[in-house]
C-alpha cells in the first residue's frame, strides 16, 4: 500500500481534515512514518480483510485524542475501555462491556503468538488483572487511551513497560453481523 494510500484512510477515517498537498498531510505523513505506522497499516491491509481492518484504521483515526476518567466518546475524550468499547461499536456494531475486566469476561482468550489486528490486548497497570485494555494493531503494536494526561496512541508491545504488565489476548468472537451484541451496558 502505498503512502498516499495510507494517509486518505488516516484522513477518511477522521484523524486530520487537509486537502492534498497540504502541509496538514504532510504533518500526518510524516508523523505517521515517525511512528512506524505506515507499514503497521500496510501490513495490516494485506493481512487483515473486512471489519478488523476497519475497526484498526477507525481506531488510527482516533490518534490524539485526550485520554479521560469515564470517557467513552472523542468529544468528551476516553479511557481505556471506553475507546475500545466505541471502535467496536462504531465499526462492528458490537456493544462491548464498559469495563476492561468485564470485556476480557466476555472475549475468547488466545495465546499471543495468535494475535490478529483488532484482537484486545489487556494488562496489569493497577495491580489486578485486566485493568486495561487495548486493541492490537499488529506488528507487536496496540491503539490505546493509557492515562490521564495522555492522549490515544500506539504502543510497542514489546517494551519492558508493556512486556511486564502483560495480562493475556482475547478475541472478539462474531465481527460478522454488525447486529451481533456481546453483552448488553
């Protein structure tokens, strides 16, 4: 996938709003090069088909937003499970539990050697398990609102931080219906 074509689905998805050639786009071009994130998102659009796809470019389009207590909405800003609760409504059509430990309960769990992008990664950031969440992107890397003062972004699985609060992978079984709920609010 070529450059341009990743900065239009940054752009489709919402996360800037330029005309080509401007200095915006190449704000976003190069930050997402910075990042590493245009061969995440290469990499996910020849591995990944249909609604995970969606849900992880959707997800990019949310980069930046502030990271707030509660928050479930870019408006308002989110939290951990807020976010990934809203992408998977917004794409899917799936209505997610609100809390982290709550959609870990109710996703399959799979080893992490079979991670696929829009699969949820959760960790130990607060001393019990599944205290937060993420929604993995590929390559090693997740989307995810850490903590107050933060802001959505991407993170490398394989940093020490990350690697040492490691809780487990689950999948989101059924992106297919939309109509499909896992769980009720």
């Amino acid at each position: 996938m070529s450059k341009w074509l990743c900065i239009c689905m940054l752009m489709a998805s919402g996360y800037a709003q330029a005309m080509p050639g401007t200095p915006a786009e190449d704000d976003i071009g190069n930050f997402a090069a910075d990042k590493g994130l245009l061969t995440t998102l290469e990499h996910v659009s020849h591995t990944v088909t249909g609604r995970a796809s969606e849900l992880v470019v959707t997800a990019m389009g949310f980069l930046g937003v502030p990271y707030r207590r509660g928050g479930n909405s870019a408006e308002t800003g989110f939290d951990c499970s807020g976010f990934v609760r809203a992408m998977y409504e917004q794409t899917v059509g799936l209505l997610l539990p609100r809390r982290a430990n709550e959609q870990a309960a109710a996703t399959q769990a799979i080893d992490k050697k079979d991670l696929q992008p829009g699969d949820l990664v959760f960790f130990n950031t607060m001393r019990r398990a599944f205290s937060h969440v993420g929604i993995y992107i590929g390559e090693g890397k997740f989307i995810h609102s850490p903590k107050p003062g933060a802001q959505v972004r991407v993170e490398d699985m394989g940093g020490s931080y990350w690697q040492r609060r490691f809780n487990g992978a689950r999948r989101v079984l059924k992106l297919d219906p939309p109509e499909q709920q896992l769980a009720q609010p």
